[in-house]
C-alpha cells in the first residue's frame, strides 16, 4: 500500500506579484519598483505650531510610521516648513491645496514631496511648467492626489459623478501635463469614500499608467468603520499586486491609523518589522541625551533575531504615554528612567544603568519570544524624546 503524506500544505507566502511601477524617493523611503509597501499618516495639529506638529510627528514615527503629511492652507505654515522637514525623522509631504505658491514654498522649505489636489487648485495647470521644472531641479517627487469631494467640474459635468472613470482621468491629465515637461517623478492616488469606487479606480489607473499608487479610502469614518473600509480596499488591491504605499484615513488620533495600516500589511505577508533608528529633535524637554542612549541600545541589541521594539524617551512629559507604544521602553528625565515593558513599569533606574537595563531586559523579552515561537526578524527600535 502506497504512503500518503498528511503533511501540512504548502501556502503561498503572498497573493500576487507587486506590480511592476516606476520607483521614486521620498526622503529616504523608497515607494514603488520593489521597495517594501509604506505605511503614511496626516498630522491634526497647525502646522504653524511647529512644536506640537513635530512632537505628533514622534509619536507616529514611535508607531512605525513612514512618511507624514503635513496640511499648508496659510502663509504661516508654509512657513514652518523649513524647520519640520529638517527635524522631522521621517519623510515630510507638504499637502497642498487652493494655493499654488504654497507648492514653490514647500520644495524650497526641503520637504521630501509634494501633494498637489489639481481639482481644488485654481489655474493649477498653468502652472505645471514652473512646478515642473521647480521640482525636478531639487529631486522633489510630486503626489497628483485626486479625491471624489473635490474633482474637477470639467470632469464632473462630463461623468455626471465621481465614477472611477471620472478620477482616473483627472489623474492622468494632470500626470500627462507634467510628462510634457520631462517630469516623471510623480505618485499618484484616485481616492474615493467608497471603497467598490475606489477599488475599480486604482484597478483602471494600474492598467493604463506605471507610476506608483499611493493607496487610500478617503474620509473612511470613525474607526471601526473606517477600518474595516479601508481594510476592506486596500486588501483587495494589495492582494492584487497594485499599491506602494498606504494611508489609512481614519475620525481618530493619527497613531491609531499608523498601526491599522501596520496590521493590515502584516496580514497580507507584507510587513516584517526590521531594525529602525527612529528619533525626535530633541527640544528643551530632554533632560537626557537621548540619541547616545538609542546609539548604545542598538549596539547592544545589534543581530537580536526576534522583532522587538525599543523606545527610549528623553522627555518625562510626553515619554510615559510613548514608551507604552513599545514592547520595551523607557521614559527618562531627573537623572533617572522608568522601565516600562508592555505598557507596565517594572523599575526605576539611575541615568548611569538606563542602558544595561533596557538590554538586559529586551534579552528576556527575547528568550520569552523565542519560547513562544515568535517569527525572527531584526529588533525594532523606535526612539523619541
């Protein structure tokens, strides 16, 4: 009689080839080509208010966020863009709407992109020509960001709707208006509240253009609508090879979409979580040298083989609500650090032994993980004051 294996099945380790697009850069993130899928958020705060924009900026950075985008309605933001894209450890987008001088702000201030919402921008493309030219003389990527609520009139007298087919077209007119002048450095997005619309509109834009795709379900809703919605659309996109990078728009604080969008990458095999030197400017606050701290943390945990993540906080103000994000982390201040894993403090100790203590303790978290069978990969170390 014939052996037959009941061995456990094969299973593919994703659903589909990525698409094959252009690649850009965005700061230092890759998006598109075969760079890993980018997990985006939006600050909530005045981009005026360079303090509090650059502390949420931390936060979400502390949760794994990528790229951020930043709102410039008003002179005064445009004005504060100089010093977030230059302390900012992640990626700035400046998103611009209405005005286009703010464009020509936000690629002199350095930001690592441009949002532009063609149909919200008036005589946008008359403009492309100096835009263009402005954006490629510096390597500035621009994202032509096409939404449902403000398509162009044009278009919406000819569709009669947002139909896929209406987004699809703005996008690629506003695209093929920047081709004239040699520029291809562009992402684009077809968003759309509903995530069937939405759906078929990146399905369309796929087919017809190689640019990369930054995914979104614009105004999803409160957040168990909202991710489910977005869950929902990005999921069949992903599962079909078409996105490079995501931003899961949710009615809640920023960090919670940074680790929707996480999960839903971790659960289309598309997320490993990886070593990351993640740190804030340092303000008046810090009371610790916060970037000596995460040098030494990561020399120590340097070919650790599970996923971890470490936040080392140089502010006792906002440090604590921090540190908790993380598995392992601490909140420093007063010549001393609390120890916090998984949320919990455990231990209070001197400045002198913040680091053999974060160690010693991310090695027990280590042989725990590994008893649990946890999934190796490099250690995550997210850093912020």
């Amino acid at each position: 009689m014939t052996a037959i294996s009941l061995g456990m099945p094969s299973v593919p380790t994703k659903l589909a080839e990525r698409r094959k697009t252009r690649q850009i850069q965005v700061g230092t993130v890759a998006v598109g080509g075969d760079a890993p899928v980018s997990v985006q958020s939006m600050t909530t705060t005045r981009t005026s208010d360079i303090g509090a924009t650059l502390q949420q900026i931390a936060e979400l950075t502390a949760s794994g966020c990528q790229i951020v985008r930043v709102a410039c309605p008003t002179q005064d933001d445009a004005d504060a863009l100089a010093t977030i894209a230059k302390k900012s450890q992640i990626p700035v987008i400046a998103d611009i709407h209405f005005q286009p001088k703010y464009v020509f702000a936000a690629i002199e201030a350095g930001c690592a992109a441009v949002r532009v919402n063609p149909g919200n921008i008036k005589q946008f493309d008359d403009q492309v020509k100096e835009i263009a030219r402005a954006a490629k003389d510096t390597g500035t990527p621009i994202r032509i960001g096409v939404n449902a609520g403000s398509l162009d009139k044009r278009l919406l007298q000819k569709y009669g709707k947002a139909t896929p087919e209406a987004l699809v077209e703005s996008a690629l007119w506003e695209a093929s208006l920047f081709e004239e002048h040699d520029f291809h450095d562009i992402k684009i997005s077809v968003k759309h509240n509903d995530p069937v619309v939405m759906v078929n509109a990146y399905r369309q834009l796929a087919a017809a253009c190689d640019y990369p795709l930054h995914l979104g379900v614009t105004e999803a809703g409160p957040a168990f609508q909202g991710t489910i919605k977005s869950a929902v659309a990005f999921g069949a996109l992903l599962s079909e090879g078409i996105g490079d990078t995501i931003r899961v728009s949710l009615s809640a604080p920023p960090v919670e979409e940074v680790k929707v969008g996480l999960q839903i990458l971790q659960s289309l095999n598309l997320r490993q979580r990886g070593l990351e030197i993640v740190s804030c400017p340092s303000c008046g606050r810090a009371q610790v040298d916060v970037y000596k701290l995460a040098e030494e943390v990561t020399a120590g945990l340097t070919g650790m083989e599970v996923p971890l993540r470490v936040a080392v906080m140089g502010c006792v103000v906002n440090g604590p609500g921090e540190a908790r994000e993380a598995d392992l982390g601490v909140a420093s201040g007063n010549g001393k650090g609390q120890i916090f894993v998984k949320g919990e403090v455990i231990k209070t100790v001197p400045e002198s032994k913040i680091v053999e203590t974060l160690i010693e303790e991310a090695m027990k978290l280590a042989e725990q993980m590994e008893a649990d069978g946890v999934a190796s990969g490099e250690p995550t170390i997210s850093v912020a004051g």
